[in-house]
C-alpha cells in the first residue's frame, strides 16, 4: 500500500522540526508567564487603574547674540489636557467659572477630543495662566479625566529681530505624519533660527509614567520611574547677531520699505538682518498668535514677508565692479582704459543714457563717477571677446564669474527660505530672440545691472564680503556657536573663492573709495556716505522699478584695510542710491564700529525720510 | 459523482475548527481593541469589527470555492499562478498606492488589496512541484539556484516594495527545503552566516577574527586529528603576528592590531598552504576558504546594515541587540506592548476592561499588536491558550503532511506550516520584546481582509489536497 514514487529518506526530519516549533511555543509560554504572572513591574494594583503618561517638555534653547545678550527665553505655560475615557459628569458651571470659558466651549473641546481619541489625552484648552493654573490646580481632583500638563513658551527680550529669530508654531498633520518625534499640540520653529536649529533647540521630549487612582490622584511613580525617561534641555545658541545694530538698523527703516543686510566679512557671520516693515516678535507667542498672524498675514505692506532673503531686485549699479572685474581678468579692461561719455552710450538706434561728468575716465574714475557708457563699453567687449568663437561662449563665461559670487543660486546660509535670485542663461535667450537673433548689444541692460537680473540683499551684502575680502566670501549665516558638543555645518567655515584675482580687487577697491572719499566737485556719487577717520568703501545704485519710483541701493564695506563690516542696503522706491541707501548704510557702519554717530544731523535726515508709497507700489513690491 | 462525496467526507475536520476558532478569537479581539462607545454593536460595519465580519464570510466563501476545484489545477497551473504573481508584484510597484511608506497596495475604488500576501501561496505551489518533479535532485547546485530563485524573485520584489516584513517571510521556506532534504551543512552555513552577522554587529571586529581562528583550528583539530599539526599551525600564526607587531612598532607605523592580525594571517596562510600540498594534510584548503570568508563577512556586515536597511530597520535592530535605546520609538512601543499584556496578570482584566491596549499604539492596535488585546484582557489564562493552540495547530498540519502519498501534496504542506509559523513567531515574539518589530500580521487575528484571505486560501489547499489524499493509489 505504501507505494510512493520517490523514496522519502527524511521522513525523521519532522520530528526536528515539530521541536523546534514546540520549543519556542514553549519559550514564549514562558515568557508569557513571567511578564503577566511573576514579573510585577507590569501590574496593576487595585485602587490603581490606570497608567497616566506625562510628557515633559523640555525648555526650548535660549538665543544670545554675539556680545552674549539674552535675545530669547521661555516663560511657563499650561496646557489642561482631557482623557474622554476617564471622564465622569461633573460640575460645568463651576468648572467654566474657573478657566473662563463658555459651556458652548467645553462642548466642542470634549467632542473633538473624543473625536482624536477616546483612550488618548488630547488638548482641552491650550496656555492656561499661571494664575488659573493655580485656582485650578486645588480642585482638579473633582474632574477625572482632566489634568494639566507643563510647557514653555518664548519671550523676548527685545522687540526687534523677529524675522531672524523667527518663529515657533504648533506642529501641522504633515509634519506629524513625516517625523515620529512630534506629536499633536507639539511646538516647532517656523522660520528664522527657530527653524532651522530647531534640533538643537527643542531638547528632547521626556516621559513620566505615573500611576492614577479613580479620583484622578496621581499615586507616584509607575514601577519606580523606571520607565521614565527624563527630558533634556535644548542648546542654547549664541547667534552672530549685534543686537545694539539690528535695533539701530530696524529704527532707521522704520518709516521705509526694504532691508539691511550687514555682514562680517573675515567670517560671514551676519551682523544684522533688517527687513522692512517688520513686527513685535511677542505678537506670534501664546493665544493671541492666531489672531495676529491673519492680522499680518493681511496687511498689504507684507511684514512677514523677508526681503533681505526673499525679495529680488536688479542690482543696479553696483554690478559694474563686478562687470569691471571680470573685464580685467578677461584682459579686455586696464586700469588704464579709457572710454568717452557724451551724456549717453549710443549704438546702432540704441541709447543707454548717462549722468554729467567729465569724459574720458579710466577704470577708477568710471566707478567713481558710475559712468553708464563706460560699462555698455566694457560689458561690449567682455561679450565680443575675440577669444570666443561666439557670444554663446563668452556669456557662458562671464555667467560663470557672476556665478561665482553666489549669484543665481542658493547662498545655503542657515536660512531656510532663502531665494536663488535671477541670472539668465544662453537658454534664456534663446527662447526670447532665437538661437542667433541675440548679440552683445541685446543685452546691454546687464552692463548696468538692469535687465533681466535678480539678486536679494542677502547676496548683495555677500558680492560686498567677497570684495572686502579681495577675492573669497564664508557663507553667510546667522549662528556663532551652539551650546554642548555641537559644531556648526562646516560649510560655514570654507572660504568659497569667486574666479577672479584677488589684484584686480585693489583696483575697484580704489574706485569705490573714490566713490564715497573723492573730493567735493570730483563727480563721486557717494559722498553722502562718508565717516570722518574711517575709509568706507561703496557704490551706489539705482534699480529700475516699472511699478513705480527706483528702489534706491547701496553697497559698502569699511574701514579699506582689514574690513570689519560688509553691507547692503536697499530702500524701495528711494530713487538714487545716494540719496537715501547710502546715508542709511553709513550711519549702520557708524554705529557698529564707532558706537555712536558724528553727525547726528545725517540720523535725523534718515529717521524723517518722507517716502512716497502708494497702496499700488507696495502691491507690486515683491 | 463518486469522487465528490469522498472528499467532504476526507476533510479534516479538526483542522477547519480550529481555523474556525481562532478566526472568531481574532474578530473579539478586533472588537475589543478598537472599542468605540459610539458604535458598540460588534455588526457596526462602519467599525473595523463590524469590516472584519464581513472579511470572515467572503474567507468562508474562498473557503468553499477552493474546496470545489479540482486538485490536479493546483499542481497543474502552479506555474502559471506563480508568473501572475510575479507581474502582480511588478505592476504594484509602478500602479500601486503607497501606505504607511510601503508601495504595495492596489487600490480598486474603495477596496485595498496587497498582492505580497498572496504571493506566498503561490511560491508554496511552485516549490512544491519543482521539488516533487521525478528528476529533481535537491542537493545539486542546479536545484539550489532553482530553488533560490523561486524563492528570491518574490522576496526582492516585496522588498522593492518597501515592505521588509514580508519579504522576510520568504526565508522560512528554508523549513520546507530541510523537510525534503537539503544537506545540513548547507543549513549550518546559512546558520552560521546570520551568526556572524549579528555578532559582528555586536562585537569587535578583532575579537571576531580571534574567535574565527579559535574555530578554524578546533575544526582542524577534529578533521585531523593531530595536535601536533594544529600546534605547528597556532606557531606559525603567532610568529608571524609577533614579527609583524614589532615591525610596526619599530617602524612605528600605527596599523591597529586588527590588520596586523589580517597580514599575519595572508602570511601564515600562503606558508599553511604549502606545508599542506607537501605533506598531503587534508582539509587545509576548505577551512582557509572558510576563514577568508568570515573575514569578508565581518567586514561586509557594516556596509549592508549601514546602506541597505533604512534607518528605522537598523534602529530596530540595535534595540533588540541592546546596542541603542530609542524611548520614543520603537523601544517605547515594544515597552507599552509588554505593560500592556504584563497587566493581564494570571486570568486578565476581562472582555472589553482592558485599558492599556487602547493607549499608544492605535494605528496598529488591531493588525500588528493584537496579542497585546489577548494578554489584557485575558491574561496568561488567554496567551496560553492561544500559543497553545497555535502549537497544537502546526502540530497537527506537519501530521497532515505526512500522511500525504503525493509528494507535492507533502511539500505544499510543508511551505503552509512554515509561512503561518514564521508569522506567529515574529508577529507575538515582537509583542514580548523577543524579536525586532517586524510589521506582519498574526494569522487569522490580525485586523485585514488580504491577509485573512490569504491565509485562508493558503490553507485549505491544502486541506483540499489532503481530502482527495486517498485517490492517489493508483
Ligand atoms: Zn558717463
């Protein structure tokens, strides 16, 4: 009967594996039995029928700046929580008579909290006072179910820099979703520091495992805390922010729109941001966050908005010293070149107007003076550079050399939301005049930094650095140190070298001194820039605006030897550059390195600026 | 007309109740883990348990329709089941819907289906008749890289598709391939390698190597049987390491002793070599192989753990191994897990009284983490019978296997016993802090209309060709 095909020779390898299977049925029986029946750490004891889990917020890092000046710290809040489990009828008069809020309130806190979860605590009325906290605290063993829970909340110290710090929001679904440690009614950093150090700075959560009886007393410690994990303290972080420089720098704006980007060129680090207008940092804490935040959100003029990182301009004038880098480097400039100005650059129908001043200028002068001729000339012959079988090849270079200031790309500073800004490619052209319908001459606006260009203050204040620096920037960031055993990206302490030599800096450096120092009547556009005792160096510009009045700009860095601050400033629709940029950025270099203004006079000029903004420019202003 | 009544009469009865039990436990459970006040009707089918319901009477109808095909189909179109699968498993990755990270699901308008679960059944199938085909030798490297495909192809598939827990699941097979012969040193290889691989996780390397040598001699020892040659092997080795330490040291060229180890070892290898052909000393060349391999091994282990598994899958691992403490993940679920079924105590906190359950773990409180619902409320009382059953059930199934005439029915057998036991094992060792958290579900409990019908399938095939067992006489 037992016939079978193959002869089955292993026929007694079943018993291995029924042991094996038996075997660990066995184990698992046994440690079954050793965590429910032997092991107490599990149980729980009879008038204790339930664990109640306490998360322990750790306080958030503080924020310094660089003098060591408290910025940001946290003040304590509570938050009451619900478990709509243990909830039992209880007295809603008095309850809402406590915590001031109507009974329609409790009503939907208790559905939507049933509704995340019935076994779960979810939040029931977020940043209760101290005060309350207190009233509360005595006759919560009336309301099982109800317990508190401790959390921070940021303060400042000082009513400016909000846009750098940023902000510090609860946590949305997507978030939650994406990342396991962040949990419903969480706080993150929005913007600013608060954003992208949040790792550093939010700690890490901790847990108490108590054990509760039916009165919703807490009976202690669950198995002895060992299933506690204790919170730690987020880092504190010193930023590189001068705290006297911001509040100066935002004082000045006040009545502008624009911003103010200064930098330390011998490390990048970012002395102060301005953007403007800007708002209380206080106004995005606690309850009244939502509120306000629709408020701002509204408000035309787009205080949330951060132009020195957001906000694209055409740079103006002050490309021409980097136009008359990459021409000396190209050996298609000399110091020594000269070009003619008759009021205006012409060629073939097309005329590019300039301003009075002598003629013919070198290369100095032609920085000096800002001469628009000068630079249609030299940008000419950067482009039709006989070196290169064709335009095609020479833009490609010379965007090269843009490129290597940090233009066109992200500067990846430690801002989360920085813009690439705007430089255009062969492609660009293409599109627009076909593949040979451009040449030098179709481009001309870009001699004079108009044109198709976008930069943001931010990587103007950088093209200042490198310059200060004769050849090579640090990405700009806003942190000095992280406290604990943290240390910054390296990328922050790279030198990154722009493709020119540093030689040919010395002598745009000449010009841009001449620019602010020349002598009264020598045709310099930026005397009004000028420090008694300390050589700044600048340039003017003017950006051309279709909305509305010129956005008025200016670049400096000062003293000429061993710069120690690099800055743009930019004032929309403030026309030329010389007229309100450049004493705004004097007085911030000033104020940095003198600590107090010699001419008070140039303060007061600024602080009164009546510049006309209509509703409809400030539409279009971004 | 004949044939047909015989087989209702063949069923094994036994068997289909205990699926019956353990399917009903599953659904109380569901019940109990994801009780709602407002919809406590166990029939609400807006609820999980009120959906399982529904997934239990299409199971039973599966059930049915599998019962009524003829056996030979099984056999017959394995093959062909297999190849669907496999484009299955393909055309998930590029249509399908991805959940909870895993791309391995369709979606048919308010219906999810994931092919990964059926797949198993199928590899079942094709391995059983590959290894029940007359011509097939199993111990031949021919058979093992047919076999290893059949079982690799799905598995990589699964893996592609993010959903690492079923793809290990094709690993179990190994049990089918003991059962029907695979020679024991292969397995003691494959033993031997996940050995290395987590000791090398754990452990230094240099310790590693050391213990690689101590072996690599203990087993010459036993193939050789002479001390003296094993004497003469340990000199060579310590002469070399020595002069080589002192050399660095002398020349004070900083190698760490690990690579002093390694060269005195390519050394002493070369020299062990040719002792070997001169004196005609057997074996010498295999275990060099051996030691050479455990090296390259050790030294892989760090790249495959640190660029083939995801960051949460080496967390999970380190947990287990104790090397890495993670509270607020996976180390916190596994502790909520065992305070949970911990807290059930000897007779449990009773039907619907459980407490912990419903706290931390939600998502997964009715798929992944059922058994915590079973240790609660029901306490050891409930988990052991539960094990128990589970244990009598395989017990039982391996029993069914070996009263089979046709080996295919056997090897089928063998593959339905080997899923479902990985599965338990996996599923409750990672609620008792045993294994890593794998996410599979635990067979016939765990909340989900794919993997109950899978399972179901899977098994009454089974019970299928057991019930026609007796026509094979002829
Ligand atoms: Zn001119």
């Amino acid at each position: 009967m037992l016939h079978s095909f193959i002869v089955d020779s292993f026929a007694n390898r079943r018993h291995i594996i029924r042991f094996i299977i038996i075997l660990i049925g066995l184990v698992y029986i046994v440690k079954l039995f050793v965590i429910q029946v032997v092991d107490s750490t599990y149980k729980l004891t009879a008038s204790s029928n339930v664990l109640r889990y306490v998360t322990q917020f750790p306080a958030r890092g503080l924020i310094y700046d660089r003098e060591g000046k408290l910025l940001v710290y946290n003040e304590a809040a509570y938050d009451l929580m619900v478990i709509p489990r243990q909830l039992e009828p209880f007295d809603t008069t008095e309850f809402c008579q406590i915590l001031d809020i109507t009974k329609e309130y409790v009503d939907e806190a208790l559905r939507r909290a049933k509704e995340f979860s019935v076994y779960n605590s979810s939040i029931f009325l977020k940043q209760v006072s101290s005060k309350t906290y207190a009233n509360l605290q005595e006759k919560l063993y009336k309301y099982p179910g109800f317990f508190v829970q401790a959390r921070t909340l940021r303060k400042y110290t000082l009513e400016n820099g909000a846009h750098l710090l940023g902000y510090v929001g609860e946590v949305n679904n997507k978030i939650i979703e994406s990342n396991e440690y962040y949990k419903s009614g969480d706080y993150i950093g929005v913007s600013g520091i608060e954003q992208s150090y949040e790792e550093y700075l939010r700690g890490q959560k901790g847990v108490n495992v108590y054990l509760v009886d039916v009165h919703n007393r807490i009976q202690g410690s669950y198995a002895n805390g060992r299933l506690d994990r204790k919170a730690k303290v987020g880092s504190n972080i010193i930023s590189t922010i001068d705290s006297d420089l911001q509040a100066y720098g935002e004082k000045l704006m006040r009545n502008k729109i624009g911003s103010i980007v200064a930098i330390e060129p011998s490390t990048g680090e970012i002395l102060a941001l301005v953007s403007s207008p800007t708002y209380n940092p206080e106004l995005l804490v606690g309850r009244i966050r939502t509120k306000n935040y629709v408020t701002l959100m509204s408000d035309t003029l787009k205080p949330l908005f951060n132009r020195a990182l957001m906000a694209q301009y055409p740079p103006g004038s002050t490309f021409k010293v980097v136009n008359a880098l990459i021409g000396m480097q190209e050996k298609t400039l000399f110091p020594y070149t000269k070009y003619e100005c008759v009021g205006a650059y012409y060629s073939r129908g097309l005329r590019v107007g300039c301003h009075f001043h002598r003629s013919p200028l070198n290369l100095i002068e032609s920085i000096q003076m800002s001469c628009n001729t000068y630079y249609c000339n030299v940008f000419r012959s950067i482009l039709d550079n006989k070196k290169y079988p064709s335009i095609r090849e020479s833009f490609d270079k010379w965007r090269e050399y843009i490129m290597s200031f940090g233009f066109g790309q992200y500067l990846n500073s430690d801002f989360g939301n920085e813009l690439k800004g705007l430089v255009p490619t062969k492609q660009t052209y293409d599109r627009i005049y076909g593949e040979n319908g451009w040449r030098s001459l179709t481009l001309i606006s870009m001699a004079i930094g108009q044109g198709e260009l976008g930069t943001t203050p931010l990587q103007m204040a950088n093209m200042t650095a490198a310059i200060a620096n004769r050849g090579y920037y640090y990405t700009p960031h806003v942190v000095e140190e992280i406290e604990g055993d943290f240390d910054l990206d390296e990328r922050f302490y790279q030198k990154n070298y722009t493709k020119i030599d540093s030689n040919y800096f010395e002598i745009v450096i000449e010009g841009m001194d001449l620019a602010v120092n020349g002598e009264p009547g020598s045709g310099s556009t930026a005397r009004s820039a000028q420090i008694p005792e300390i050589t700044v160096c600048g340039k003017t510009g003017t950006a051309e605006n279709p909305h509305g009045k010129d956005h008025s700009i200016f670049i400096a860095f000062a003293p000429k030897k061993n710069p120690k601050i690099a800055i743009a400033v930019y004032i929309e629709n403030g026309g030329f550059g010389s007229t309100w940029a450049a004493p705004t950025a004097k007085l911030m270099i000033e104020e940095y390195l003198n600590d107090s203004i010699s001419v008070p006079w140039w303060e007061e000029y600024v602080l009164n600026a009546e510049i006309n903004y209509n509703a409809e420019t400030s539409k279009h202003m971004e | 007309m004949q044939r047909r009544v015989n087989i209702w009469s063949n069923i094994d009865w036994l068997t289909v109740a205990m699926y019956l039990v353990l399917v009903f436990l599953g659904w109380i459970n569901i019940y109990a883990a994801v009780y709602n006040e407002d919809h406590h009707s166990i029939f609400d089918f807006s609820q999980r348990y009120g959906k399982q319901l529904i997934w239990i009477a299409a199971a039973l109808v599966i059930a049915f329709i599998v019962f009524i095909i003829d056996i030979n189909f099984y056999s017959y179109f394995a093959y062909i089941v297999y190849g669907l699968m496999i484009f299955l498993l393909i055309a998930v990755l590029i249509f399908g819907k991805e959940v909870h990270g895993a791309k391995s699901w369709f979606e048919i308008g308010r219906f999810r289906i994931q092919p990964a679960e059926f797949a198993k059944i199928a590899t079942a199938l094709v391995l059983a008749r590959y290894l029940s085909s007359y011509n097939v030798q199993i111990n031949t490297l021919k058979s093992y890289l047919r076999v290893a495909a059949i079982i690799l192809i799905p598995s990589l598939l699964i893996l592609l598709q993010n959903d690492t827990g079923s793809a290990l699941v094709y690993f179990v097979f190994i049990l089918v391939l003991y059962r029907e012969g695979i020679s024991e040193s292969i397995l003691l290889l494959g033993l031997f390698v996940v050995i290395l691989f987590i000791l090398a996780l754990v452990l230094e390397k240099l310790i590693i190597i050391f213990l690689s040598i101590a072996i690599v001699f203990i087993i010459f020892w036993f193939l050789n049987r002479r001390l003296k040659n094993v004497g003469i092997g340990i000199g060579i080795l310590f002469l070399t390491s020595a002069v080589l330490y002192g050399i660095n040291e002398v020349l004070s060229m900083g190698l760490s002793y690990y690579y002093i180890i390694l060269a005195a070892l390519g050394i002493s290898g070369l020299v062990y070599t040719i002792l070997a052909i001169r004196y005609k000393i057997k074996n010498v060349a295999l275990l060099l192989v051996f030691l050479i391999g455990s090296v390259l091994l050790t030294y892989s282990v760090d790249h495959v753990f640190n660029n083939f598994l995801e960051p949460h899958q080496q967390k999970r691992i380190n947990v287990v191994l104790g090397l890495e403490s993670d509270p607020y993940g996976v180390e916190y679920n596994v502790n909520q897990s065992k305070i949970a079924i911990g807290s059930g105590g000897l007779y449990g906190k009773g039907f619907l009284r459980g407490t912990q359950t419903k706290f931390d773990f939600v998502p997964e409180q009715s798929t992944d983490f059922i058994f915590c619902t079973i240790g609660e409320e029901w306490g050891f009382m409930g988990t052991f019978f539960v094990v128990s059953l589970f244990v009598f059930f395989l017990y039982r199934l391996i029993g069914i296997a070996e009263r089979q005439r046709s080996p295919f029915s056997r090897i089928y057998g063998y593959g339905v016993v080997s899923v479902l036991f990985f599965h338990i094992v996996i599923n409750i060792g990672m609620t008792i802090g045993l294994v890593p958290v794998i996410g599979i579900p635990l067979p016939f409990f765990s909340y989900g209309g794919s993997s109950l019908w899978a399972f179901t399938i899977l098994l009454f095939i089974f019970l299928r060709l057991d019930a026609s067992r007796l026509e094979l006489l002829k």
